[in-house]
C-alpha cells in the first residue's frame, strides 16, 4: 500500500529530478551514441538534443518526459547516462545513481525516406509518448535579417531538415499516427516575412494531415498585424482539426523583450491580449496557451505578473526553463536552476488555484 504522503514525497522528488536534468544537461559516453540512435528516441543524440522520461509517482506506469538541450553546458554536466541492463537506463553523478530513466523505442517511421532521400525522422519527431512535433519552417526571417530572438536556435532544431516541405512533412505525420506512435501532433514555425508570418503554412499542413488522419493538433505562433487575416487562418485552422492554438510571448518584461527580441519584442503586449481574445472566441475555454521563458535576464516578479495576467484573461502560460542551445545568441548563458524553477512553478500553481477559488460559486 502506498500511502498519500509517499506519493506527494515521490512527486516532489520527480519535479525536482525533471528540473535539475533540464537545467545542468546530460552527458552521453560516446561508445552509447550509436546504440541511442539505433534503438531509441534519439534521432538528434550527436547534437544534443534528446528525451528522457520519468516514471510517474502515481502508479499507473506514465512516463514524464524531461526535454534536454545539452548545448555547450553539457560536457561539463554533473550527470551523465548510463546503461544498467537490458533496455535499462540511469543517471548518475560521480559513482552515485541519480534516478532511472526511461528511453522510448525509436519509431519505425524514422527509417523511412522522402522521396528526395531525407530520413524522416528530420521532417517530424516524438517528443514524449504519444506527442509528434515538427517545425514546419525553420529557416527565421529574423535569423535572416540578423535580429534573432537571442534565446532562439530554430535553425538547428533536432538535427531537422530545413527545407522540408508540407506534403513530405503531412506524410511522416501519417506515418507515426499509423504507426500508433503519435496520438497529438503541435507545430510550430520560425518566422517567416508573410502577411501570416508562417501561420498560414501551419494551417494548411493541419488541414491536409485532417484530410488523411484525425488527430488533435495544436499549433505555435506569435501575433500578425493584421486581425481580419488571423480571424480567417484561425477559423480556418478550427474547420480543419485544430483544437489548441499557443500564441507564444516568450518574455513578460517589457524592459527586457526589445532587447531579447530584437523584432518580435517590439510587438505590444496589447496585442498579445486581443489575440489570446480571438484564440478564446474560437477555440474556447483551456484551449488557449502562451509560452515563457524563465531564465533569459528577466526576474521573479515580471514572470508571475505575467502568469497572472494571462490566466486572468483564461490563457494558461507554459513556463519552461532556457535551455542555452548551441547556436542561439545565449548559448553561452547560464540556464536557471532547479531551485528557482521549482520555487517559481509552485507560486504559479498558487496563482491558478486562487482564480479557481475566485470563480467558484458561494456556496450557502
């Protein structure tokens, strides 16, 4: 019998393990690399980029993905992975076992060629059970211009191919949902220099895998200037299967995001706000989703205002640590520890249990 107290000390333990993974890197022992990319989920293991999974505490056998960007810090990393068996990992540090980890089976479809000869697993990638990912545009007109966001390194994302194109991209898809490896699939793009800023490539790729396969889709942007434009892609992504839109801030500090986001930190905050408005009018209630990121020169407070002030419009902020990817302009930069992204998630917790409590009717 496990009892309740064991259960949120193995959760806090989780929470903890997952952070401090996330924030100092994992080596990987050379003569691992080659069966990691053979057997496993880990198509982008060379360049640093791999995940790891954590059984939950709950004890129906779930894992918790741990998303690991090594970047330059990893080599330096206190932790590293080990093989202790069969299909069996660890973590250690030093000669300590630090957890166990758990490694998902590389998909068939990742050995599968375009036809152009492009290994697939570079066009879409698992990201934790059941989750497909792809950037359909990598290659950033900010990037191209020479004004990053400094946090971004979208160029090099999973070893990927940068000139995949949208029926390559919708096949591969197909084939993890056949596979039964995906059950959701998110997209994502880097900015391109349309009125749509790449959206419109992400809504026809979501109508076209609806067109062959019914999955739910969740797609990343950032805000266009033009509202009757992103009405019509956003209406148009809900007609083709999309559930769950995620216009991403990245930074709530509005000292801060002109300087960390040399283009799209000049977009007013306000605008961020009427198009989470839109979002909500047309995917609904807990369909909507910003991105932001701690660790990137901006403090506690600016980080929890933010929260706050997305929950209270009904926006749910994804808050994930920086992880200093090599070829980011902060690839050298320090990412945040685990104790301030615990201390942080736990005072963002609180701030979505008292909008609930607010919202809860009086009860006589």
């Amino acid at each position: 019998m496990v009892l309740q107290s064991d259960r949120i000390k193995n959760k806090y333990s989780l929470a903890r393990e997952k952070a401090e993974l996330q924030s100092r890197g994992v080596r990987v022992p050379a003569e691992l690399v080659g069966e990691l990319e053979a057997e496993y989920n880990m198509p982008a293991v060379r360049t640093g980029r791999m995940v790891l999974c954590l059984k939950s505490p709950a004890g129906n056998g779930a894992l918790i993905p741990a998303f690991i960007v090594n970047g330059k810090r990893g080599q330096a990393s206190p932790y590293y992975l080990l093989k202790n068996g069969p299909g069996g990992f660890e973590v250690r540090t030093g000669d300590e076992k630090y957890t166990d980890v758990f490694l998902l089976p590389r998909p068939r479809f990742y050995d599968s060629l375009t036809p152009g000869g492009v290994p697939r697993h570079k066009l879409a990638v698992i990201v934790g059970p059941g989750h497909l990912r792809s950037v359909v545009n990598q290659k950033c007109h900010y990037q191209k211009i020479g004004k990053p966001c400094k946090f971004c390194a979208v160029q090099r994302w999973w070893d990927a191919d940068v000139n995949k194109g949208e029926r390559e991209i919708v096949d591969t898809v197909v084939m993890g949902i056949d596979e039964g490896v995906a059950a959701h699939v998110s997209l994502t793009t880097g900015t391109l220099d349309t009125e749509g800023k790449g959206l419109e490539c992400m809504v026809d790729v979501a109508g076209l895998i609806q067109a062959r396969a019914s999955v739910p889709i969740m797609l990343e942007f950032e805000p266009i200037p033009d509202f009757s434009l992103l009405d019509i892609l956003l209406r148009k992504a809900r007609q083709a299967g999309v559930t769950t839109v995620s216009c991403n801030i990245e930074c709530f500090d509005e000292r801060l995001r002109p300087e960390i986001m040399p283009v799209k930190g000049m977009i007013p905050v306000d605008t961020y706000k009427k198009t989470w408005e839109k979002c909500l009018d047309i995917f609904g209630e807990n369909q909507v989703f910003t991105v932001a990121i701690a660790g990137i020169g901006e403090d506690d407070a600016s980080l929890l205002d933010g929260i706050g002030m997305a929950a209270s419009r009904g926006v749910m902020t994804f808050l994930v640590p920086h992880s200093p990817a090599a070829g980011a302009v902060y690839e050298d930069m320090a990412a945040p520890d685990a104790d301030r992204m615990l201390s942080l998630y736990a005072r963002a917790a609180a701030i979505y249990l008292s909008l609930i409590h607010i919202s809860e009717p009086t009860r006589p």
